[in-house]
C-alpha cells in the first residue's frame, strides 16, 4: 500500500510540474478563459508547485505529506469548478478529478499512518 501511495505522490507531482511547465501556454489561456489574472494565476502556479514539491519531499519526510496533498486536492477541487463554470466538455474535467481523487487517496492514506 505505502508504495501505492508514493507512487501516487509522484503522479501527482509530475503532472503538475509538466502542465505548470510544459503546457504553461493552455494555462494561460484557461486562466484568460475563467476571467483571472496573471497575478492569480502565477500565485495558484506557485502554490501548486510548491505543494508538488512538497509531496515529493515527503517520500522522505512524511509529515509533510498530509497538508500537501490537502491543499493539492482544494486546488483540483477549483479547477473542477472553474471547468463546470466555463461548461467546458466533460473531457477538459477528467485530469483533474483524476488528481482530485489521487490526492484525496494520498491525505487519506497520510492521515492515517500519522494517526
């Protein structure tokens, strides 16, 4: 199970870092499209980051496990509705309710080795 777990952390991870960076154009652009500025956009990309990193960190540091993989799974939770507000296709949702779900599985699964 924990390797289940790690290996969702770095899902997790690497596929916010590859949209962050790779496609940071469609982000522009989605961000254009649901009416938020550059200063939004930059802060979410940073905290995204950051909270990316941080559940890479914790394949050796636990702890930090948890509160990254909660603050991870708000942003997908926003991006969800973000996606309802502009009524994209079903299809532009699917990413990051697959990312919700990981994250929620990984908070879970951090919860409860801590507690």
């Amino acid at each position: 199970m924990e390797s289940l777990v790690a290996a969702a952390q770095v899902v997790i991870a690497v596929s916010v870092f590859f949209v962050w960076v790779v496609r940071l154009p469609n982000v522009e652009a989605e961000f254009r499209e649901y009416g938020l500025s550059d200063i939004v956009r930059n802060a979410v990309g940073a905290a995204k980051m950051s909270a990316a990193a941080l559940l890479l960190a914790g394949l050796w540091y636990p702890g930090l496990v948890f509160p990254a993989a909660v603050v991870m799974a708000g942003f997908m939770l926003c991006a969800q509705y973000f996606h309802l507000r502009v009524r994209h296709p079903l299809t532009k949702y699917i990413a990051s309710f697959v990312l919700l779900v990981l994250s929620l599985g990984v908070a879970v699964a951090a919860r409860n080795h801590v507690g």
